[in-house]
C-alpha cells in the first residue's frame, strides 16, 4: 500500500491519479542521472523528487521536459533533504562514494556509513512509512545502518527496507548466457547471500542447465566478481552506473507495482530474513515476493548441491561481520 496516496493532475490529463512519490538520494551522480531518467519514464511513478548535495535543479529541469505524466523537482544540499523525503513512498538511494580499482565494497565504509545513516534519519522523521531502497555500498552494511536508525527511533518495519542486489541477478542471467546461450531475458538465475564478493552466492544448480564443473567455477567467480569488470575498465572514474541504473529502476518498478496490487512479483533483495536467521545471519538475499506492504515473503534457498552449500559456508562469517559493523556504527555513532 502506498504510505502517502495523495491526488494530483497530470499535466496533460484532466483525470485526477493517484500519485506514488518517488525520491531519489545521490540523484546527480552516475547512478543517480540514469535512474532518475528511468522513473521519469515510469507511468507507475506520480512525483519524481530528486535529491543530492550537487546539480540536483539542473538534472531536475532537464528531466522536466519530457513529457510523461509524473512531475519532477530537485532540491539541494542538507537543508532541503527533508523537504525532498517529506511524504515518499519510495525512497531511492544511490549516494555516496563508488570504487576505484583495487578498492573492496566494504572499503567504502568509512564515508558511505555516515551518508546513509545521515538520509534514513532525515526518512525518520519525515517519511517514517516509505519504502526504503538502499543502493550505496557496501549494502551488506548499509542495509543493516538503516534498519537500526529505524529501531532506534521504535518504528522499524522489516518489510520496508530492502538492499538492492538485482544488479547481482541481472549480470547473473546475462553470464550465464553468454557462456551457454538462450535467451537472458528468460534465463532467471537466484543469488542468494549478500551484495560482495564470496557474500555473492549464485544458485546455477537451480537453473535446470547442466554445467561442467569448470563453468561453474568460471561462472561462480564471475558473477561474484563481475563489478570489478567494470570499475576495472572504467580505469578510475568509477562503478558500475549505468548497468546499475537499469537494476534500480526494475527493482522500483516492481515494487510500485506490488503496492497498487499487483500479485506474484518476485525479485531478489537483500532483507531483514528469517532464512537468514537459520544461517546465524539477520539479513540475507533470497527471492522475495512484493506485496502491498513491502516484503509480503521472504522464499526460501530452494535445494543446493554440495559446492553452493561451500559457497554458503563461506559467506556467512562475511556477513556476520559485515552487518555487525552497520549495527555497531549506529550505535557507537
Ligand atoms: P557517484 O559518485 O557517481 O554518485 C554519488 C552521488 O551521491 C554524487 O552525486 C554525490 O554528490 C552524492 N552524494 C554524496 N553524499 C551525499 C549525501 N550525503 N546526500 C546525498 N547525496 C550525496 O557514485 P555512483 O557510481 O552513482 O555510486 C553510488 C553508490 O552506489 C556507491 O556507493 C556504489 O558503490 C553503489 N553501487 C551499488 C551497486 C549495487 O548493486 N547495489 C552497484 C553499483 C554501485
């Protein structure tokens, strides 16, 4: 259910519409201008706020002129962060710092651990029921900073935060046919486990393809890896944006859908699980199926062969240490 229905008109429609608000955080950067372009071009979406530190009123003016239904305003800087949060539904959040090469996820820590606790505790106060979207890395971490700033303050709703990892399901699906074809669009991959590195655990024995040992280790490794290919090639000026921007906006899509109703939307993300709880960890990716209030249920691992239960082994100890030092940084903070 949307937390903030409201009515408005559209420009070019004199019938009155519900309004899902959508804000984006860190809209100016290399995730940001792509996936702002992808909502405005989303029906689903009714108000476009687009928030950064920097150049958020000129990516705003430019994306105004297109001529989709959803209005779209910017605000910049620390003082109009409330302003732009106030009443979402939906907020998005690609701030922060990405990797250079030779840089791991969790290397983003020290700066993009204030960022992200700085916006879900603006969220507290203004927009206490939206739906939060965490994109900022290391997610294994953010995820977890968001939900305690939420507990903090008495009003956590596991069913609300979710930590992006559908960039993890899409490289997934695209790999696996470049090495065996088919069609990526109809080849679902489940990745389950967190967003870094080993935390990356690619199920391929649920694909129904039959692999050779070796293209599961070459394709295990390069799912789990795939992001340094890119902050590899980008030699410096980043990560992944653009590849990110589509993963982003799918994942929006889906849950706007989900909200007005829409019933067996299933995407990954990285969620407070009780999955994870019987691996000792308190969030965990699997599949999840959208609902009306967010999270409607978490699905299960599904059956695993031997080397993906290695796989599993392997992460939880990462994990484990990955969201403590979220919870502790809120806490210490
Ligand atoms: P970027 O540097 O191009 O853009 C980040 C934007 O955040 C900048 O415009 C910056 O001004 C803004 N920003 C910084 N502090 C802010 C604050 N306090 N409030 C609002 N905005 C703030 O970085 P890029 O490439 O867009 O990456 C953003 C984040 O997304 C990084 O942490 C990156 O690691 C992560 N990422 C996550 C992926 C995933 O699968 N979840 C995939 C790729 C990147």
């Amino acid at each position: 259910m949307f937390a903030n229905r409201v009515i408005t008109r559209g420009f070019a429609s004199s019938v009155a519409s519900l309004a899902p608000k959508v804000a984006v955080v860190g809209a100016a950067g290399g995730i940001g201008q792509p996936l702002s372009l992808l909502l405005k071009l989303n029906p689903h979406v009714g108000r476009l706020a687009l928030y950064d530190l920097v150049n958020t009123p000129g990516v705003a003016a430019d994306l105004s002129h297109i001529n989709t239904q959803s209005s779209v305003k910017g605000y910049k800087g620390p003082e109009q962060l409330e302003d732009a949060l106030k009443g979402s539904d939906i907020i998005v959040v690609p701030a922060g710092v990405p990797r250079k090469p030779g840089m791991t996820r969790d290397d983003l820590f020290k700066i993009n651990a204030g960022i992200v606790k700085g916006i879900a505790e603006a969220a507290v106060k203004v927009a206490p029921n939206a739906h939060i979207l965490v994109i900022s890395n290391p997610v294994n971490s953010t995820v977890p900073i968001v939900a305690e700033v939420f507990k903090k303050a008495g009003i956590f709703n596991p069913k609300r935060i979710f930590g992006v990892t559908t960039l993890d399901v899409v490289r997934a699906s695209t790999f696996v046919t470049t090495l065996k074809g088919g069609d990526a669009t109809k080849t679902p991959v489940h990745v389950i486990g967190g967003h870094s590195g080993v935390t990356i655990i690619p199920l391929l024995s649920q694909t129904g393809i039959n692999f050779a040992k070796e293209e599961v280790d070459a394709l295990t490794h390069r799912i789990q890896f795939g992001g340094d290919e890119v902050v590899k090639a980008k030699e410096g000026l980043g990560s992944a944006t653009l590849s990110m921007a589509h993963a982003g906006a799918r994942f929006t899509d889906s849950l706007l859908r989900a909200l007005a109703g829409a019933k067996g939307i299933v995407e990954p993300s990285y969620v407070y699980s009780e999955i994870g709880a019987k691996h000792g960890v308190e969030y965990f990716a699997t599949n999840v199926e959208l609902g009306p209030e967010g999270v409607a249920k978490v699905h299960p691992i599904g059956p695993i062969n031997a080397y993906e239960e290695q796989l599993l082994k392997a992460a939880i100890p990462e994990l484990q240490a990955n969201i403590k030092k979220g919870v502790d940084f809120v806490h210490q903070g």
